[in-house]
C-alpha cells in the first residue's frame, strides 16, 4: 500500500511538472524519462512468473546506470532488459500499472493498461492501484472438488469427460464461474484439462503417459461475472491409472557369472534383474522370472534354477557332476525371460542371456611325467641345464595348475636353482654356482612339485609329485690358478736393475691331469719387471721409481699370465703388488718463485716462501731455507724461518723501482741431505691508491749495493 501511495504521487508531481515544462516550451535533443508514457497490454490473466508484459522505453539521457523502477502492484517488477514482469504467479490484476523511473539524471512516469480483465465493479483509485482490494462478502456456500482418475493411453475422440465440481450454497445457483488453473491446465504442459465454466465439468483433451506424469495438482476456484473471486483456489489432484504398455527390460542383454566347480547344490550363481516402467503397485509391473533354454543341455538340462521372483539364478546339479574336468564344457548359456503381470499368459515379456563359467578348484595335483630326469653341465659353466616337465588337469594359467619346484636334498652347498617357466609350466633347473669336476663328477638331486593353490582337503600329493635329477659334470681344461691373488711385496726405490722382486705361485686345478705352466708379462705400465716363464721369479728390468705417474699411493701394479699346455691350452691372471719405499732422489725447491712489495712500503716483509719435496718423510721437511753465496747480499736481505716448511724474506733497507733476483740455498732432511740452488724474483713496484706499477725490465741479481761493491772490486784490480 505505502508503494501504491509513493508512486500516485510521484504520478501527480510529475504531471504538473510536465505541464510546466510544456509551458516553458521544454528543449532539444535527449528527454531523460520514459520515451512513451502510456502502453496497452492483451492479456486477461492470470500472469505467470517471468512472463514478460511489455517492455518499456526509458532512457536518462546518460546511459542509464544505477536506474531503479518502481511498480504500483509490488507482485510486478522491471526486470535489467526493460520488460514488466510478475517476480510470482499473479492470479489478478488492477486494469492499470504505474512505473515511477528515478535515477540521478531523471525522475518519471508511465502508465501500462491491461486489456481485457474482468471488469471491477468498483474504479475507485484504491483499485486502479492495487491497493487493499478485499473479497466480496458471500453467504454460506461450499466448493465440492473430488478427486479425479483418467486412464493413461485413451483414445479418440476428445475430449472427454473424467469428473464435475459442484457448488453448494444457500443463495440462488448459476451466479459464478468456473476457473482451473496449474500444470496440465494454463501451466505446460498447457491444456491437457479443460473445464466448464458453467457447469464445473472437467474434461482430458489428449491422450496421457502415466511414465510421463502419474498425476496432476491444479487448483479450482469461481469468480463472479466481474472477476471477483468467490471460492478461493482449491487443490483439485487428477491420477492416471496405469495400464500394461510397457515390456520388462533387462539392463544388459548379457550377464555373465561362475561358479566354483564342486559346489553345493544352491549356490547362489547371479541375479539376474529386470526393470518394468509400469506401476510397480500394480500387477503390470509384477516380474517372474524363468529358464526357458540351457546349453549346452549335458550331463542335465536343468543344471540350473532361478528364483522366479527374485531373479537369483542357483545350482540343482549335484557338486559330483559339477566337475570342471569331466564335464563338456566349462560355460553354460542360459536362455532368461521376464514376464510381467505376475507371470500371466497376458503378460508382456523381456529376455536376456546368462553365460555361467564353471572356474576351477585345485582338485587334481600336479604329476612329474618322468621319475627321472639326466642332465650334464660342463664344470665352471652356469645357468640352465634341464626342464623337468609335469602334467595337471586343473584349469591352465591359474593358482591351480601353476607349479612351484624345490629342491628337498642333494644340493648341501646350494649349487642349484629351479624356477618355474612362466610359458609351460616346465621347471628350469639351473646351476647358479660353478661346479668342480676335481671334487664332485656327479650330482643326485630330489626335485619336489606343488601348485601355487593349496590342494582341497579330500586331495594330497602322491608320489609322483617328486623327481630325481642326475646332473653328471664334464671335466674341462682350467686355466692355472695364482696363490696369493693379489701377491704384495714391498721394495725400495732405485734398487738396481736386475734386482729379484717376487716368486710367482700358479698351480693347476685339474690334479688328474699332468701340465706344465708357462709365466709371462701381460701387464707392466712401466716396463720395469721381466719373468722367468718356467720358475715365474720377478726381476726388476729398469730402475723403480715412486715418484713415476705409473704409481699410485706409492704402489705400482702389474699383472702376470700363466699358460698350461693342456689341450686346448688354459690360461690364469695373477696381480703383483709392490709398495714402493721412499728413497732421498728429489731435491727441494722453493715456492712461489716470485714476490712483489712496494718501493716506499714501511714494512720491509717481502714473501713468506715455502719448500716442496716430492720425496716423503723423513727425506723432505724440515727444510733449511738461506741466503745464496754471494759477497754482500747479507747487507740488503735477511731470510728468518717460520717453520718446518716455510721462511720469511725480508728487506733491510728500501730499494728502488726494479727486478732483483734473490739467490737462496734450500736443503731438505734426508739422509744424505739434498740441497738446490733457486732464485726468488722480487719485484720492487711504485705503489699508488691501492696500485702496484712494477718494472718490466730485466732483473738486476742480488741488489745495487751487490752491484757497487763488485764493480769497486774490479777498480781495485786495476
């Protein structure tokens, strides 16, 4: 009501306003507002929700942001797109709508007249705007709306009758009109029930699909002849009846299902299950369910049964003949077939097809198709030297019938292996460690079989579940063997050429047999060792060297070649390791052979050098690092020892911008001790912000005071 109210006098302030703005002649180009202020609209109700009436025109002359619009009746709304529509299902509408349009740029009005409502009795302005209409007065009366049925599937000629409402009431009859409304009537599926305004009969037009829709609530109301309601909406609910038009389906055309051979008689096999679309209250969707043909039909035709109301197919066969390795087939096909109306000759019917497997248990053990199986291997050889093969009646590639083999004696040092081949069941017996001809020629093995299953209890292993295996081994000509293998010996460096080594030891392992060996070098990086080939003794050909890159944490490895002269002829390799000890042969040296220091620098350290030996301990450090022998050198440098290894060079007085080559004398601690002769080369640079500029001129030996004393010597002479 406060909306109705709102909008009439925006209406009336508006219109005044438009009558001034006529007045004063109004201007050019964009009117913000609605751009047609009156519409008229067909429509005799009632209005469905989202059903657009009309659509407006309005424009703000600014693109229409932030709009809002405001409807007489609040059951209406204007939707973004412009259109006028119920925001609910409206059974009634006052003859006229207010749109009241505001936004920042404009305030406006438009008017929306329905044609071809129920004419009011009353027009007053409360009822053009839909404000607190009240319902006629109406004396005792009653709206009688039975429950109604149609039968799905009828046919021509339409429509037809299926019940009436009927009004009692005190007052003289014939003063009101029939109205149905909701789906089925003016709701989709629109028209299906029509209805007498007069006479309150109700009428189907077409023929219903009660799978489609099983019933229908509409609403039943009267209206005087002005529109008025008298009886409110009243539930009226249609039911379809069912009829048998539809046939049992099955889900698949084919079902598949096993069984464990030996079953019990009742084992439940599958279900099978159907689906009929009819009423299921009903008879038409009564299912029964039956075998109508078995194959193949051997040992029974009826090996089978099905519950005919549940569909669960079972064995009848007793679990003797329900052997998988006896029967004539291992899949059964069942022919199944649905019928509705409980099963009645009228029924309608549906048919599928069961394939049942008849899987297997482990009820036959695996047999060894010979006691005994011969096989030879030539010794030192490995890998597979026999397949033992057996027989199983069980259903191949399964538990049942895959084998497993052991070896339950005559393999003490677990020389052999067996497996089984995946392919043919076949067991591959291998042998995994070399065997010796010199200490066993012959092998007796005993091989066991079983399955992956366990056999049923009624069902053991006999005694062709074991094997025996004689595996006859070959002599063949070994290649001698070297003892100890790696030979370590230890020896000094620079013994001289010729000096003994090592006695090589290679032996034959066939002791049945009478062989020479032979010795010879395969392998000597160096070239420092020579063999005799008869007694294998090791001499020294060149002089040994720890120091040689062929040595590597102070041993040299070379390795020798025994040959018998069997038939063919066999060969061994054997290792010689010589540790070599240190021996003084490596004179020291000093590191880094040049140093740099600034002409004006205040501290007068000049390098820390050190000294580098390639001989080890005790024949490197401590080293002994000194001034050169040459006159005067005293007066300008000075070497102190930091440590063991390393020594400070210093100056006693400035010099100049020069290279000078500082003679020193490095001795290490061997016995006999080595010394050498080095220079340092010292360069005496120009240091600026952080900068050394160093000459690039030869260097002067010792220093200038080294130089003016020598050539004062000379002038001496003279």
């Amino acid at each position: 009501m406060e909306i109705g109210v709102r909008i009439l006098l925006a209406f009336l302030v508006h219109q005044v306003a438009h009558v001034g703005g006529q007045e004063d002649g109004g201007h050019e180009g964009c009117v913000p507002g609605f751009q047609v202020k009156h519409y008229q609209v067909a429509d005799s109700g009632p209005f469905q929700k989202g059903q657009p009436l009309v659509q407006v025109e309005f424009d703000d002359c600014a693109g229409n942001e932030d709009v809002t619009f405001e409807v007489s009746d609040p059951s209406f709304q204007v939707d973004g797109d412009l259109n006028l529509v119920p925001h609910q299902d409206v059974l009634y509408s006052g003859p006229v709508l207010f749109i009241h349009g505001v936004s920042a740029h404009t305030d406006d009005m438009a008017q929306v007249e329905i044609i071809g409502l129920p004419v009011q009795s009353q027009h007053t302005l409360r009822n053009i705007l839909g404000l607190g209409q009240t319902l006629t007065y109406r004396s005792k009366r009653s709206l009688l709306v039975p429950p109604m049925i149609v039968t799905e599937n009828q046919r021509a000629p339409f429509p037809r009758p299926i019940g009436r409402l009927q009004v009692i009431s005190t007052e003289k009859s014939g003063n009101h009109i029939f109205r149905l409304t909701g789906p089925g009537a003016d709701q989709d599926p629109k028209g299906l029930f029509i209805i007498d305004t007069d006479t309150g009969e109700v009428s189907v037009s077409r023929s219903l699909d009660r799978e489609a829709i099983d019933s229908y609530k509409l609403e039943v109301s009267t209206t005087d002849f002005a529109g008025n309601l008298i009886d409110e909406p009243t539930l009226l609910l249609i039911t379809v009846i069912d009829q048998n038009d539809n046939r049992p389906i099955f889900k698949e055309t084919r079902y598949a299902g096993e069984v464990l051979e030996g079953s019990p008689t009742g084992t439940t096999v599958m279900r099978m299950t159907a689906f009929d679309a009819d009423d299921p209250a009903t008879d038409n969707a009564a299912l029964r369910y039956n075998i109508v043909r078995q194959s193949p039909d051997k040992p029974s035709p009826n090996m089978f049964y099905i519950d005919a109301e549940k569909g669960d197919i079972v064995t009848v066969i007793s679990p003797t003949l329900l052997d998988r390795e006896t029967l004539p087939t291992t899949t059964y096909e069942l022919e199944i077939v649905a019928k509705d109306m409980a099963g009645s000759e009228v029924g309608l019917t549906g048919t599928a097809t069961a394939t049942i497997t008849i899987t297997d248990e482990n009820d036959h053990a695996p047999e060894f198709t010979h006691p005994l199986f011969e096989a030879s291997v030539n010794e030192g050889s490995t890998g597979v030297v026999v397949n033992l093969t057996v027989d199983d009646r069980d259903d191949p590639a399964t538990e049942a019938w895959r084998a497993i083999y052991s070896i339950i004696n005559g393999d003490p040092t677990q020389s052999f292996e067996i497996q089984t081949n995946p392919d043919n069941n076949e067991g591959m017996l291998s042998v995994v460690k070399p065997l010796d001809y010199e200490a066993t020629a012959f092998h007796t093995l005993l091989i066991k079989v079983e399955n992956e299953d366990p056999l049923v209890p009624d069902v053991g292993y006999g005694p062709s579940a074991t094997a025996t295996v004689h595996v006859t081994v070959l002599d063949v000509n070994e290649g001698p063997v070297f003892f100890p293998d790696p030979l370590t010996v230890t020896k000094m460096e620079n013994i001289p050429v010729g000096s003994f080594v090592a006695s090589l030891n290679a032996t034959d392992p066939d002791i049945l047999q009478i062989q020479n060996i032979r010795y010879a070098v395969l392998r000597d990086p160096a070239g420092w060792l020579s063999v005799n080939p008869v007694r294998g003794t090791v001499n020294t050909s060149a002089s040994l060297d720890r120091e040689s890159p062929y040595v590597h944490d102070n041993k040299y490895t070379a390795v020798f070649i025994a040959t018998d002269n069997g038939n063919p002829p066999a060969t061994g390799t054997g290792t010689l390791v010589i540790h070599l000890e240190d021996y003084n042969d490596n004179a020291p040296y000093v590191v880094p052979s040049v140093a740099r220091v600034c002409e004006d620098a205040h501290d007068m350290n000049v390098a820390i050098v050190g000294g580098r030996d390639k001989d080890l301990p005790p024949n490197g450090a401590p080293f002994k690092i000194e001034l050169g022998k040459q006159p005067g050198i005293d007066k300008t440098w000075k070497v102190t020892r930091v440590n063991s290894t390393h020594s400070q060079i210093m100056l006693l007085h400035s010099l100049k911008k020069a290279n000078y080559q500082l003679p020193l004398l490095i001795t290490d601690s061997g016995v006999p001790p080595l010394f050498n002769n080095t220079e340092v080369k010292v360069q005496v640079c120009v240091c600026k912000k952080n900068k050394m500029h160093c000459s690039s001129a030869h260097s002067h030996r010792a220093s200038l005071l080294v130089l003016l004393a020598t050539l004062l010597l000379a002038l001496l002479c003279l």
